[in-house]
C-alpha cells in the first residue's frame, strides 16, 4: 500500500470521528438517517424516570431530542452524545421529531 492511498483511508475514517452541528441534522435529516453521529451541546430539558428518558441538547445552532435507556444527565449539564439518527420519534404518544437514539452519553463539567 502507497503513502497516499494510507493517507485517504486515515481521513476517511478520521472524517467520521467529529461532532456534527444539530442545525445540518435538522436541516437535512434523511441524509442522516439511521447513521451513527455525535454531537454535542447542553442539556436544556430532561424528562425520565429508572434508567430511560428523553433529554434535549443544544448546541447553539439547534436543539435535538435524545432518546435514553442508559439514563439521563441533568439539566445544564454539557454532554457528548452518540447516536442513531431517527425521524418521527414517538414517546409516550407525543412526537418528537427528529432525534437521536443514545448509544452512550459522556458529561462535562
């Protein structure tokens, strides 16, 4: 394998490492749709209760629900989200639009 061919692959798999801004999911939802992506922001709402729940994450360019079965961080607090975009999310009867489907939160102080 040549040094330009190493070059690309490092940057493609790199390329899906970073946070993406809520407005470009919000904007463009199908182009995210059930692929992995992480953002992050602070928590502006929660609602929950035992180990699942929905929160919402802003990160100055929008806000996004975040469905929960490892629990929920609390409000204000800065996370980092991984996850599955989803569109139409229902919970509890209510839709909630597009979201993401948490694979795992980390909190930031």
């Amino acid at each position: 394998m040549n040094k330009a061919s190493l070059l690309v692959i490092c940057a493609v798999v790199l390329s899906g490492c970073g946070t993406v801004r809520i407005n470009r999911i919000l904007a463009d939802p199908a182009r995210y749709h059930n692929r992995p992506v992480t953002v992050e922001g602070r928590v502006t709402s929660v609602a929950g209760a035992l180990n699942m729940g929905v929160y919402q994450v802003d990160d100055g360019s929008g806000k996004i629900y975040v469905v929960s079965n490892r629990g929920v961080p609390a409000r204000d607090a800065r996370v980092k989200v991984e996850g599955m975009v989803t569109p139409g999310v229902n919970v509890m009867g209510m839709t909630m639009g597009t979201a993401i489907t948490e694979r795992g939160h980390r909190v930031r102080f």
